[in-house]
C-alpha cells in the first residue's frame, strides 16, 4: 500500500480507471443495463443494443456479465473491444475468439460453415456470442456484415447472439436510412444516464468502502456537491476528480478533502471553475427539489480556517463543512440509495 492510501485509511486506491466489476454501482439504470445484457447474453435472438455517453459505466457492465457468464457452462463469447476493423480481420478475430480453423480466418465461406456447425452443436443455455465494445466506431461495411450474420440460424432456431455497445452517435447512425434493416433486428435497447446529485455521492462512499476506507473521513460534502458539478454525473469523471483531489488533499496533509481541494483539480484539468453556468444552477435546484432531505446539506459552507491544522492551543472550532461519522452528507445521501440499489 502507498503512501496516498496509508494517509486515507485506503487498501488501494478507489478511484482507479479499469473497469473492475468489484467496484461497480449500479443507479437504476445500470440495474436495467445490466438486466438486459443479461438477458441479451442467454441467448435471446436479435440485436441487443446498450447506449451511453463516453465514461458512464458501459464497460464495467460488460466486464460484469462476461464474469457471469464465464462462472455459467461452456459458452463461446468474443468481446471486440477495437472494431476499427477490416472485413478480413474482422472475420480473423472472430475465427480465433471462436477457436475456429485457421482456414476459417481466411475464408469467410469456411467461417460461415464453421459458425453454423458450432451453433448446432452449442448445448441449450450456453449462447455463442459477439460484444462490440465501442459499435459506434464500426464501419458501414461491418456494420452489414454484423446484420448478415445475425441471418444465420440453425434448424433448431439458434442464432449468434449480437450486443453492441456505444456512444450516443451509435443511435444516431441506427436511425439512417441504409440501416433500417439492422435496426429492425434490434430486440433489446437500454441506455445509461449520468448520476444525479445522490447518486454521485452513493457512486464515491460505494468506492471508498470497497477500497477499505471510510467515505466522510476523506471528503466533505461540499467536495462531493463541487464534484457533482464539474463533472455532471459522468461516472469516470468523478473517478478522476476524486482521484486527483485525494493525491492534493495528501501533498498539502489536507484530512478530509474540501470544494477548494476539488476547485483546483478542476481548474488544473481545464475545467470553467468560474461562476456556476445557468443550466448548473438549474440542475442543482432540480436535484434540491427532488431530494429536499437529502440535499439540505448541500449549501455554501462557512468560511474554512486559513490554516487547516491550527495550534492546538487554540484549536478552531468544527467547520460545518466536515462530514462526521453518520453525519448529514454520506448518511443523507448514500443511505437512503440503499434500498435503489443492487450492490456487488
């Protein structure tokens, strides 16, 4: 353990980039997504589609089901995660991820007939499946070859399952003309919003408590509030703000991180930390309208000591910013996120 978790009470670090499944949280969409890959990976028929804005949390949710599915039975299952692919290597990578000949990799013929002949012999309950990670980056070419792939079916009614996943741009060029006919093939359709305001600060206790650590001891709920606003709910933005605003809060002994802690990473990482745009202030009043307990706690703070660690013979009283132990913030917001949320 370094130096930046023994500071916070940390085991490792909670807010790194990989998409590791033991540190997902899972608002009510996530729960929906997750639903549907699921069901999409069982080996339902047709298309399964999964939108979401860049960093929401879509290859998390893949990485989980691929963990589900790899505790299931046999099953055959090739995740493409760059599909800037051309039609020869795209059928490469399929050929291999299937353990198909070599021939198959070379002969689209040979792939098909091999396809067919590994989807009669799959047992019942163990699909042969295609997750496109990043589907909006797929070229036209591949895109038909994807749909022309769904066609193949079995006597029995087995069919390769397809899931793909991306970026809203990918709901855009679903909607084109020259694509209708794999649009139609689409039987499943979910996509992931960012967090609210509760959410955001139930996504950081989640983190820090499987990290080890104890959430109000290492941010205020000012700091959790000044998160929420620069980084609009985006799940991997917050990682990266709170992430930052703990390797600040050690260099400057800071215990816990507060807003100005969290105002300096934003402003280091380009971000307007200036007034508060109209559309921010109207976000935060609809989240204070629908949350009006939970929010409470989310005002301008008092003016912090110019010395965060003052002599203790003239100890400054408790700054209303902290965040103790079962107090307003993590207790209002994270608590009351319980009974919303399916927790790995």
């Amino acid at each position: 353990v370094g130096m930046y978790e023994r500071f916070y009470g940390l085991k490792e670090r909670p807010f790194d980039l990989s998409p590791d499944p033991r540190f997902l949280f899972q608002s009510d969409r996530h729960t929906e997504a997750l639903t549907h890959l699921q069901y999409g990976l069982s080996g339902r028929p047709g298309l399964t589609v999964l939108i979401g804005e860049a960093g929401t949390g879509k290859t998390t949710l893949v990485q989980v089901a691929l963990q589900q599915q790899a505790e299931s039975a046999h099953h055959g299952i090739v995740h493409l995660s760059n599909p800037t692919l051309t039609r020869a290597e795209f059928f490469e990578y399929l050929a291999a991820g299937f353990s198909f000949s070599p021939a198959a990799a070379a002969s689209k013929t040979q792939f098909l007939r091999e396809l067919e002949q590994a989807l009669i012999e799959c047992p019942p309950g163990a699909p042969m499946a295609l997750i496109v990670d990043e589907a909006q980056s797929l070229s036209h070419e591949l895109l038909e070859e994807v749909r022309l792939l769904t066609n193949l079916q079995t006597p029995a009614g087995r069919s390769l399952t397809v899931v793909l996943v991306g970026q809203p741009e990918l709901a855009a060029r679903l909607n084109e003309e020259r694509l209708r006919q794999l649009k139609q093939r689409v039987s499943l359709r979910c996509e992931l919003t960012p967090l609210d305001l509760p959410e955001t600060a139930a996504y950081i206790t989640r983190r820090v408590r499987v990290a080890g650590g104890r959430p109000e001891l290492l941010f205020t709920r000012d700091a959790v509030a000044t998160v929420y606003e620069y980084s609009k709910g985006i799940p991997r933005t917050i990682s990266v703000l709170c992430d930052n605003a703990l390797v600040n809060g050690f260099a400057a002994d800071l215990k816990p991180v507060g807003r100005e802690t969290v105002v300096e990473v934003c402003r280091d990482f380009g971000f307007d930390t200036g007034t508060p745009s109209p559309v921010d202030r109207e976000t935060v009043s609809v989240e204070k309208a629908r949350h009006p307990v939970a929010l409470a706690a989310v005002a301008p703070p008092k003016v912090a000591a110019a010395n965060p660690r003052p002599p203790a013979a003239a100890p400054a009283p408790p700054s209303d910013e902290v965040a103790t132990e079962g107090g307003p913030m993590f207790s209002s917001f994270a608590t009351k996120k319980k009974k919303r949320f399916s927790i790995f």
